[in-house]
C-alpha cells in the first residue's frame, strides 16, 4: 500500500476520512464532479479525534482525489 507521502507526490491530496453511507455520498459527489479517486483503508488509532462510531466494525477510509489532467488544482498548490 502506498504511503501518504508516495501518493502526494503522483498528485493526489486528502480530500476526506470516512466510512458507511457518507463514504458512498461522497464518492458519488466526486464521480458527478468527475474528480478521481482513491481509497485507502485506515485504522481508527490514524484518524485523529472521536473514533466511537468506527470501533463498532465500520470500515474507514481515507479518500484522496487528484484533478482529472493529473496537477493539482491551483487552490491546492499552497
């Protein structure tokens, strides 16, 4: 699985970490956009603040997106 740092460098930036029924919202929002993505499976230990509702079994993943022409938009470039 790539690291953060190896997916930064090919141009893809975290957008969101999330599981259940608002990871499908919104990857669904990002696909209508037609921004790409890319999902990778975390621990509840790596997102940081209250866990509560994925220690109960939900899977959590951290979406990363990159623009369709592979740069990244002019507001993530700071």
């Amino acid at each position: 699985m790539p690291t953060k740092d190896e997916l930064e460098k090919e141009g893809w930036r975290v957008a969101s970490i999330t599981g259940g029924e608002h990871l499908r919202r919104t990857l669904e929002m990002y696909e209508e956009l037609g921004i790409e993505t890319y999902l990778q499976e975390i621990t509840p230990e790596e997102c940081g603040g209250c866990t509560e509702c994925y220690k109960a079994g939900e899977t959590i993943y951290r979406i990363y997106t990159k623009s369709g022409d592979g740069e990244p938009k002019a507001e993530e470039r700071d």
